[in-house]
DNA sequence: ACTTTTTAATTCATATGTGTAACTTCTCTG
DNA sequence: CAGAGAAGTTACACATATGAATTAAAAAGT
C-alpha cells in the first residue's frame, strides 16, 4: 500500500525549484546584511575556516574553482576578504576575512538562524534529521 | 534530550551546498540529452502544461519571468520549443514543444529517473515523504 | 638533473539567475 | 473614445554557476 504520492514530478526538479524559491527568499532577507546568498554562504564557511585556500573553499561551499574565483574576488572588492599569498607554495592563495567580513558575517547569521527556523517550523526534530541526512546524502553524490 | 546535530551550519548553506552539487551532477548526467538542468526542468514541466505563457512557467519553474525569457529564448534557439502569440490576449505568448523538445524530454525523464534513484537510495518510503513535504515546504515559503 | 605529471588559481565563453525599468497591449473609468 | 492603470513580455546591468584552456609552481618518474 503505496502512500499516494506526486511521481509525476521529478525529485530533482522539486528540489531545484525549491532551491530557487528559498535562494530568492533569502536573497530578499538579506539585503539588510548587504551581500547575496553566495557571499553569506562564504562568510560563514570562512568563519569556521578562516584562512582557506580557494579550492578548499570550492569545496566547502559546494561551487567549483572557477566559481570560487569570481566570487573572491567580489567579496574582495567589497572589502569583505582579503587574498594572501601561501609561503609555503607559490601556487595558493588564502582567503581572510575582514574586520568588515566579520560583522558581515555576524549580521548573516543572525538572519539566517531566523531564516531556519521559520524553514524548520511544522517540522519535528526527527523529521529535520531525516532532512539534514539527505541534503548531506546528496552533498556527497559522486560525480561518477 | 535533543539529539546531537551539527548546528554550527546553518540549514539554508546546507542546503544550498547540497544543490549546487547536485546541480553539478544533474548537470553532467544530462551532457548525453544535451541540454543543461534548468532546460531540463523546463522540459518537464512543458510536457505537463504544454502551451504554458511564460509567466506560468516562471511560476511552475520556480524561477522569475525575466529569467524565463531568457530560458525560453535559448531553448528556442536549440529548436526545443517555440513561441506562438495568444490570440486572445496580445500580450500573451505560449510555449510550446517542439517533436525535437518531446524527444529530448524522453530521454530527459530516463535520465532523471535513474538519477533519482540514485537520490533516494537509502531511504525508506516514509523519510523520502519527509523529504518532499520539506521541500515543498521551503518552495511555499512565503516571500514575506 | 630533466622531463612529465599534477595541482592551484585564473581567465574565457556561455548559461542561468536576480531586480528594475521599459514597452506593448489590454481593461477600466470618465 | 481618451487617458489612467494593470498585466505580460522583454531589455539591461549584474551576480553566480559551469567546463575548458592557460599559467605557474610543486611533485614524481626516469
């Protein structure tokens, strides 16, 4: 006894078009910080590590190298990051908040934790587990 | 006793990491159709509400009417759909398939059919149901 | 030691999204 | 019927993503 359920619809399109509207939202709750959904993503990634190089960032953020790039160096124009050159190889770069990134960032979160639970609300601690299982679930899809 | 849950991510960078790998994957799963996901979910969606106006596609796409014409315009140029004028109301266009657009669509609905399976795979029916009352829980959150 | 391979970061062309403004066409009111 | 206003579409500036190619530096193999 299969519990009805819309199969005509994708899983992937429904969670693309969720994401959308979810990114569109807090876009909007997020003005108030200054900064679009993929800088706060940023600056709360690098306030857990600061001083990342950009590809560690690219993967901690979910966006490729290249995507990376361009959205450091935006933030850097925004007086949010500053780049430093890596001693220790010639290659890397690090990324560095600043004083500025920082209350950036505060302000971020605090949007965010608001924003979160009004995602969360309806929804049972157990549940929310199920949810946080399958976003890390499909984080960690292989590229095959 | 709340159960142990790793708070210091915020739900919304979780998620939205989440889709960009996602869309990474979708993305390259779908080269072998040759389109891109948003025109894939595109896709899907006309073969639902073929002769849609672009502004209930925006809707059903979840994305805004600026961007569909964008979308519209690309897929039209790849000969996936075209545009006819609404007689009833000259404002109004319609989208409509092309036989290449159902074709593509096809191989579209395989590909993400599979891919979902992929997706859903360790979960039981009743989690998956979590999951999709979340996800169309975040796509009713209201703009505010 | 020298060549080859790998890796980090960037640049480029392009696709996709956003908000705002403009344009066209319809509808409504006087 | 004309002008005001609403609605649908498109145009524009820009942020954000992708893959592919480039450049420079480190690592590995002969």
């Amino acid at each position: 006894m299969p519990i009805a359920r819309p199969t005509h619809r994708r899983l992937f399109a429904v969670f693309d078009h969720a994401h959308g509207r979810l990114s569109r939202c807090a876009g909007k709750v997020l003005v108030s910080a200054g900064v679009k959904p993929a800088q706060a993503t940023a600056l709360i990634y690098l306030g857990y590590h600061d001083g990342a190089q950009p590809s560690e960032m690219a993967n901690g953020v979910g966006i490729n190298n290249a995507a990376t790039t361009g959205l450091v160096s935006r933030m850097e124009k925004a007086e949010l990051v500053i780049r430093k050159k890596l001693l220790s190889d010639g290659r890397g770069k690090t990324v560095h908040l600043t004083a500025k990134g920082l209350r950036t960032r505060e302000k971020v979160m605090d949007i965010l934790r608001d924003f979160d639970d009004k995602l969360a609300k309806n929804f049972t601690e157990s549940e929310m587990d199920t949810v946080y299982k399958f976003l890390r679930a499909a984080s960690e899809l292989k590229e095959k």
